[in-house]
C-alpha cells in the first residue's frame, strides 16, 4: 500500500461555473487532503429527461464488447500517468462515462461533464468526450470501449460504477482510471495503482444547509429525501439532519429513500408526504427523483403555501425552482465534481496521476459548500454558516457521516 501523502492541487476552472453527485463515504486506502480553492458549484440535482444516446461530439457508439484478456485493443502501451501532451493538449485524451441520470441531468453527471469540457477549452487539443449509460448493464461495456480506444484518463462518474471500473482498470493496467464518489480497492482492499479514488466531505457541506433550513423553518419540522440508500447518501442525511440538531434539537426531521435516482414521480410524493405532515423544508439528495420535490415546491408555493426545497450538488436555483413569484430553493449544497474531474485530467496530462489514491475534496478546500446564490437565506443563518463552517475545519464540530455517529451526535445535542 502506497502511502499516504499531502498533495496541492492548483485551482482550475474559470469563475463562473457553477455545476457537482452522489458516492460512498468508505475513506479506506491513501487518502489525499486536496487543497483546491477554486469557485464554481457542483451538482447531484437531477433533470428528468430522457438520457442522450452519446456524447456531445455527436458520435453515436455502440456499448463495447467484453475485453477479454484485458488486452488493450487500441495498442496503447505505457499510457498510465499522462505527460506526453503539449501545452495545449495536443495528444492527450481525457472522457467518461455517465451515470443513468444522463449528461443533462442538472446534477452530478451535468457537473462532470462541465469540468470536462472546461478541460477542452483551456486544452484544445486534447480529446474530451463521454459515453451515456442508459442503464447499469451499459458500465461495463463503455468502460471497456474507451480502454480499447486508448484513452489516457477514463472516468466512471458515479459509486455504482465500483466493480465495473475495478474489472476495468486490472484488465488495464497501462491505462489511467479514475471513479467519483467511491474508494475501490483490489479484493484485498490495497489500492490499485493506476485507478484514482475521487470523494467529497458531503456531510460536511450537508451539515451548514441542515443550519440553514433549522434557522428558516417555521413549522419546527423538516425532511430529507434519500436516492438509492447507500454508504454515500447516509453521509448527507447524516450531516443534514447534525446541522438541524446543532441550531435546535427540537426540531422533527422527516427522512424518507426513494430508492431511485432517476425517479421523479416518486420524489413528488414523497414530497407531497412531507409537506403534508408538517415539514416546510425539504432537502434532497436523490439526483433526477429530486426533481420531483421542485415539482411539488412550486405547486404549494403557486396555491398559496410557503415551502422551501434544498438543492444538492450544483447550485440548482439556477435551472430549477422557478416559480409566478421567485424560487422555491433557500439554498443547495454544491459539490465539486467538475472541480475534481479537471483537476485529475490535468495533473494526468503532465504526469502526475494520483493513481492508488484517494483525493478528498472537503469543505476546507471548497471541494464542498453552500450555493452562491444566497436570496433566499437570511444573513443571519449566512453569518452562521461561515461561524460552524470554520468550526469544523477547526475540529470544534465532528459532523457526522453514519447512523451510528449521528445517533452520538444526537444524543450530544440533546
């Protein structure tokens, strides 16, 4: 097992950029503090719309065939670790697979995607590109087509992608992998040398928007509604519901999975559940289902309630939550996926792959936050926020990222 070290990596995107989704919270194996200060937001929102058939070059590719052997089809020997590009990209490649949720879905696979493509523009040589998954039956074969074509850095964007990427990057060894919101290991949980971990601090960013809807509520109640139940999303209902406890313990918290990303009918009823019982605040973290709880939001809010909706991921008041009279999102805990795909694409471009370790993009080094668009929010809960935010960078507040360590956190508050 490598170990573990401390590495700077330089702030990349342009300003302006506001895109981040949803992996596992499992820290095991190198685990790199990164230090990136770059703005833009990210997104685990979601968008339901029916996923594109390709890439935003317009090439339409069939799912590959199973790689037996693991050979590299496409000849390309000695590829992992980048460095031969030019300055401006020129012989270097950088593309990913999505997610079900689709390239589009104003979430985590739109966000990484837009790191991507920020990429390509500062590099215009280089080749960037994706493949849209229509299901999980299409990881494997995607992940397997770009590894014949000799990509440089493959992303799989995405936890769901674990054993999928693990097959891939064995069968591959030359080449350079990479997955978002997972740690995968080899089947001794060492690392795996040319296939990078990307993860986030989401309880931490989920703990300062739990602070905000504790400080806007007028109900005394709230709720969270969960994708898929998993390691990863526990780590933002964790997080959310300390950051509840922390202003007022009081306070009831509804908290209910969808056990779906993509499923925007069933986030409209549960929250319509939600809201029916009580809750004026509702945060997501369930991708495309989220999208459901807008829905909703904008349908009270239109027939004369007031009801808020948190988004996740990237700053989602600038797709979604319109409504006759303003937006029905307070805030949105973004999250730097595009932050982290550029990064990983570019230190891969001048040989420095980061491969067998797990960069960790946290609060401290804006990897995770609320959105820049703060309307909604009172500065009182702002002036909150930046107080607890530095208090967990400081160590003064351990959030939470399990139920056990919420369950101790609780009782703490109580």
């Amino acid at each position: 097992m490598k170990k573990s070290k401390m590495v700077l990596l330089s702030s990349v995107l342009a300003s302006g950029m506001l895109l981040a989704a949803c992996g596992d919270g499992n820290n095991e194996g190198n685990t790199t503090e990164v230090n990136n200060n770059g703005g833009g937001e990210n997104n685990a929102a979601g968008n339901e719309e029916e996923p594109a058939e390709n890439n935003a070059g317009g090439n339409e590719e069939e799912p590959a065939e199973d790689n037996e052997g693991g050979e590299n089809e496409a000849g390309n020997e000695g590829n992992n670790g980048g460095g031969e590009a030019s300055g401006d990209g020129e012989g270097f490649s950088s593309k990913m697979v999505t997610d079900v949720g689709g390239v589009d879905d104003r979430s985590f696979n739109e966000s990484a995607w837009a790191g991507l493509t920020q990429f390509g523009e500062d590099y215009p040589a280089a080749d960037v590109d994706y493949i849209q998954s229509g299901s999980a039956a299409d990881y494997l074969p995607n992940l397997q087509q770009l590894a014949r074509e000799g990509v440089d850095i493959t992303f799989a964007i995405g936890f769901l992608m674990a054993d999928d990427i693990r097959e891939v990057a064995q069968q591959n060894p030359d080449q350079s992998f990479a997955i978002v919101d997972e740690v995968v290991t080899d089947d001794d949980g060492n690392p795996i040398d040319n296939l990078a971990s990307l993860t986030f601090a989401e309880h931490e960013g989920s703990f300062l928007v739990g602070a905000i809807a504790a400080m806007h509520t007028e109900t005394n109640e709230v709720g969270f509604i969960g994708g898929v139940e998993s390691e990863l999303i526990k780590k933002f209902e964790s997080g959310f519901k300390a950051g509840v406890e922390f202003v007022d313990p009081e306070i009831e918290i509804a908290t209910q999975y969808a056990q779906d990303f993509n499923d925007a009918a069933t986030g409209q009823n549960i929250a319509d559940t939600m809201y029916s019982n009580g809750a004026d605040i509702i945060y997501h973290a369930a991708g495309g289902t989220g999208n459901g709880l807008f829905t909703e939001a904008i349908d009270r809010n239109e027939s004369g309630e007031t009801v808020w909706a948190i988004g996740v991921d990237q700053d989602q008041a600038l797709t979604e939550g319109d409504w006759s009279d303003g937006n029905v999102i307070l805030t949105s805990m973004v999250k730097r996926v595009d932050q982290a795909v550029y990064t990983v694409s570019e230190e891969t471009m001048n040989g420095n792959f980061p491969g067998g370790e797990n960069l960790v993009f946290s609060l401290e080094d804006d990897g995770v936050g609320i959105a820049e668009t703060q309307d909604n929010v009172s500065q009182e809960a702002l002036d909150a926020v930046a107080e607890y935010e530095q208090m967990i960078i400081d160590g003064e507040i351990e959030v939470p990222q399990t139920d056990e360590e919420y369950e101790s956190f609780d009782a703490t508050a109580e």
